[in-house]
C-alpha cells in the first residue's frame, strides 16, 4: 500500500500542471469556479495531513512519546478541575515540574480527555506514585489535541492560498509533513500549540490583522519559551513603533498574572525557577563547553527532526538524515539570506525571520547547555519551517527541483506512518 501511495505521487507531482497554469488567465466567469476548486484542492491537503496525524494518534503507543507520562499528569489536574502546582504534583511525578508550564497548551487536551470521562469515568484514574494512565485516556487527550493542529492546518492554508498548487503542495509537504511536526501533533505535549501558534502570528503580520497578531502574541506568551524566539516577527515586520510597544505589552501584560500566581504559589516557595532546580536529577551529567558547539550535537540535533525521538529512533536511513542537514536547510538558509541582501519592500519580513532562525537556535543552544537538556529537532520547528517556506520560494520557478522535494518528504511521510505502526513500546 505504501509503495502504491508513493508511486500516486510520484505520478502527480512530476506531471505538468496544466491546469494551474490557467488559473491565472482564467475569465471572469471562471474566476469564481476556479476559486472553489482552489479551496477544494486546499481542503484536501489539509484532510490528508490529518490522516497522517490519526494514523499516527493510534499507531504511537501510550505513553511512549517523550516527556508524555508528564504531560498526561496536567491534562488529567485539568480535566479533574484542578491546577497542578509543586505542592500537589509530588504526589504524581516528582522528577519534573511541570506544574510550572502555563496550563493554556493543555486545555484541548485536557478537554479531550473530560468529555470521554462523561462515558467513563475511570480515565481520570491515576496510580501513585508512578502514574499509569488506561489507554483509552492517553487517546481520549490525543484527539483533544487535534485542536491545535487544525489551528496550524487552517493558517497554513490560508497561507498558500495565493500560490500555485504546486507551491502550495510543496508548502504542505515540507513544513506540514516533516516527520517530527507530524509526530508532535499527535501526541501530548507543548511544542504542538507552538507550531500553531507561529503559522496564526505569521498570517496575521500578513494580513496586518493588528486583533489577531495581539491574539497570537497572547498565545505565543503561554507557550513554550522556546517558541519566544518569534517575537522578533512582530517588532521588526510592524512599521509604527506605537503598534510595535502595544502588541509587546499585550502580550507581555497577558502573562503578568500567571507569573505572579506561578512565583507566590511555586517559586518563592520552593525556589524552583521554570524547574530547572529538578534537571540535575534527570541529567547528573550534562554537556558543557565546547561539547554543546560540537558538531554531533548539531547533528543530533538536525536528525532528530526526522527520527532520534520517542519510538521513532533511528527510523530512517542515514541518506534521509543527509539530504535533509546538507542540501535542503543549506539551500533554505541560502535563500534566506539571498533575500536578506537584496533591497525591497519586503526586506522587514526577511529580518524578521532571518532574526528567529538565529535567535531559535541560540535558544536551544543555551538551554541544552544551562538546562542539560538532549538535542532534539522540535526544539528547532521555528527555524526549519522558516527554513523550508524559503526553499519552496526559491525553487517556485523548477518544477522538477519542485517536484523532487515534495516527493522527498512524502516518502518519508509514508514511512514514517509504517515505522510507527510496527514499532514496538520502549
């Protein structure tokens, strides 16, 4: 079936075009017939990438993605209708704080997980003092969290509304089809609202939407504080210094009362700053120096973007992991920053996202080496999907360097859902 799936592709993305070639000399009488058949080819994209992230819901097995068992103990607070702090958590899972983490990335699971306790109550159930979740919970969350890939679907799709299907089919394949994104947004965690979040902000900054960029500004602050390396897109692409200090207050003032809740009911308490005090227990013996710089932490790091976590440890051929450190970012970051030197209308846009490349991974950089964390390519979804709308945009004009990527990341798309439905837990 995988092979016939491939072979499916293959046959529409190396064929010509013809027909979006007419829609830009379409009549007036076509225009709006060929407007609804854009909509209709956009919308099944979008329904195929949510079939990679069911298959994926049900092929991945409870509890063996990273840091799941954590997250499932504050979705489960939340659908108790509590709110999990430092004092209560131990009770659960003492090695990591994730009371600490705003509980907003959390809801639509943890709503997921309440609307299936309507049926059966038991799901709420946790064992102490290592918590076991039935599966039936672990699932219930999952498809909770589909919300946040439908944000991320539906943005990315009015994002490529514009473009030829080409584009918009490399577009999707690319960012929307990258394996580990794929994986994130099909099982509980943080990262998934993040990478929602950045597709909402950048639609909004281009549609100059000043309600949904304050909107994605609120979110983007109880996210991840890995994803605040988008905060540059606002200050640098808005171009009134006023509408710049507002978005930035909106989104800092939004939080104020979380921090404060969060530091009077954790921190001062326990003096546990964003639970970095719990690492050295999970990690006695981080990388330092020049171990963090080295060119195998880079490299496990770009990897992982495609198959060093969870059950997807080396899933994939090393030829995958080359093509895509060697020849697909390098050309992306080219395009960035042949873009950057050349002076346009657009070059704010080109700053700002050339600035959340460089400020995502000196991001991840120092927290692997001040909080010992692993290397991981979700820690870098900002840079690689900015990474990858720069190489669809740079080889818009060659249908076969066009057509050759997407096939690329459809085939390891495919087999990605292969490798994951006969893995076993770990």
């Amino acid at each position: 079936m995988h092979y016939g799936f491939t072979a499916l592709i293959l046959a529409l993305t190396w064929s010509k075009p013809v027909w979006a070639s007419r829609l830009g000399t379409a009549y007036p009488k076509k225009e709006k017939q060929a407007k609804v058949g854009g909509v209709k080819k956009l919308t099944a994209l979008a329904a195929v990438l949510l079939l990679f992230r069911l298959v994926s819901v049900v092929t991945i097995a409870p509890l063996n993605a990273p840091d799941e068992v954590g997250h499932m103990v504050m979705v489960t607070a939340l659908a108790r209708g509590e709110l999990l702090t430092l004092e209560n958590e131990h009770q659960y899972k003492p090695a990591y704080s994730y009371a600490l983490f705003h509980p907003a990335p959390y809801v639509p699971y943890a709503a997921g997980l309440w609307l299936a306790s309507r049926i059966d109550p038991s799901l709420l159930d946790m064992e102490h003092p290592k918590p076991q979740f039935k599966s039936g919970a672990v699932l219930a969350a999952r498809l909770g969290g589909l919300v946040w890939f439908a944000v991320f679907a539906v943005f990315l799709l009015l994002l490529v509304h514009p473009y030829r299907f080409s584009i918009q089919l490399g577009a999707f394949s690319t960012i929307g089809l990258l394996p580990q994104i794929t994986y994130t947004q099909s099982y509980v965690n943080l990262d998934a609202m993040g990478v929602s979040v950045m597709a909402m902000l950048v639609w909004a900054l281009r549609k100059q939407n000043l309600a949904w960029i304050a909107f994605s500004v609120v979110l983007l602050m109880t996210s991840k504080l890995n994803y605040y390396c988008l905060l540059p897109l606002p200050l640098l692409i808005l171009n009134n210094l006023r509408t710049r200090a507002l978005v930035l207050a909106t989104g800092i003032f939004s939080v104020v009362p979380w921090f404060y809740y969060n530091y009077t009911v954790n921190t001062a308490k326990y003096g546990s700053l964003l639970g970095f005090s719990a690492l050295s227990q999970i990690y006695p013996d981080p990388p330092g120096g020049a171990a963090v710089l080295s060119r195998t932490f880079l490299g496990l790091s770009l990897n992982s973007a495609f198959g060093v976590f969870g059950y997807f440890t080396q899933a994939f051929p090393t030829p995958v992991f080359w093509i895509w450190k060697l020849l697909l970012l390098p050309t992306g970051l080219y395009f960035l920053t042949r873009s950057l030197l050349q002076k346009s209308t657009a070059r704010p846009w080109h700053l700002g996202f050339a600035s959340v490349v460089v400020a995502n991974f000196f991001m991840h950089y120092w927290a692997s080496f001040s909080g010992a964390m692993s290397p991981q390519g979700r820690y870098l979804f900002p840079a690689s999907c900015i990474l990858m709308g720069y190489l669809i945009h740079g080889v818009r004009n060659s249908s076969r360097s066009l057509s050759a990527i997407t096939v690329f990341f459809w085939v390891c798309a495919l087999g990605g859902i292969y490798l994951g439905a006969v893995a076993p837990p770990r």
